[in-house]
C-alpha cells in the first residue's frame, strides 16, 4: 500500500538519486490520510507523514498522534517518537521535505514530555510560503534549517546530513 503513496515516490527517487537503502517499512495504524509510514536509514529511525495544503490558511497541515489504551487520540512521548520526522511537501512543482531530530520536537513542545504536553498536529512553513503574519514567520525562522526545497536542483549533501545528523 505505501507504494502507492506519493511522499514513497519522493523518497524512492530521493534514494536512487542518491544511492540510499530505506528498509523496515511499516505502515501506521493511524493518520493514513497523511500517508503514515515509519522506516529506517543507516540504523535511525524515521516518522513520515505528507503534509496537506490548506485553502484559507498560510502553510501546509500535517497530524502525528497514535491511540492510546483507553483508544483515545494522544500526541506521540519523547520516549515512543522515532529519531526524526519526515514530513513530506508535494504542491504540484513544489516539492521538499522537513526533516526535524526528536530533540528539536522536544524543544518546540511538538513530542509529550514532562515540560510540554505535545501536539498532535501542526502547520509547517516551507521557504516559498511568504506573505506570513507574525507568528507563522517565527515558526518558520525555527523550522527553516530542517528544510529542504526538491523543486528543482537540491544540495545532495543537505538531505544525507539532515538524515544523518
């Protein structure tokens, strides 16, 4: 089924482009509509999830939560999160992906922890999203470095580094 998934075909090229192996593919349960898989490079893990271009507000909308045992819609802990979180950006010719570390989550309030209570979704910013307000733009400030614009031509050493550091 994930090969159906257009954010699988962005990788897929991203992988032979860049003569990577993805492996340990697994669809989630939950959030199938975002195109929900977790894999694995190089011995770390991935969260994917495609995110969704909204009509009436700035940036693309993307939800990560999992049920818990009361089946209940619960932000995903520090503990339980993968390594990083791929969220996927495909909008016609714009394409690119935020690739954002566990640590950064867990700064930004995204990942439960014992100082924030998580969030099950959220807005990203790609850098061609302009005409921002004020609190749109902060987000993006933060969520820039993990960025990268597949568009047209993209720095192959940006990708591997965000994947791997």
């Amino acid at each position: 089924m994930y090969k159906d998934y257009i954010s699988w075909k962005l990788l897929c090229n991203i992988q032979m482009e860049m003569s990577l192996r993805f492996n340990n593919i697994h669809i989630e349960d939950w959030n199938l509509e975002y195109e929900a898989f977790n894999f694995n490079f190089n011995q770390i893990t991935f969260k994917s999830r495609l995110a969704k271009k909204t009509p009436k507000k700035a940036g693309y909308f993307v939800a990560f939560w999992h049920k818990d045992e009361q089946y209940k819609n619960v932000p995903f802990s520090v503990d339980e999160s993968k390594d990083k979180l791929l969220i996927n950006i495909i909008d016609g010719s714009k394409q690119g992906q935020f690739i954002f570390p566990k640590e950064m989550l867990q700064t930004k309030g995204v990942l439960k922890s014992d100082q924030h209570n998580g969030k099950m979704a959220m807005r990203v910013y790609p850098s061609w999203e302009v005409d921002l307000n004020q609190s749109a733009l902060k987000t993006q400030s933060w969520q820039t470095p993990y960025f990268v614009n597949m568009s047209d031509v993209y720095h192959k050493d940006e990708v591997l580094s965000l994947y791997l550091d």
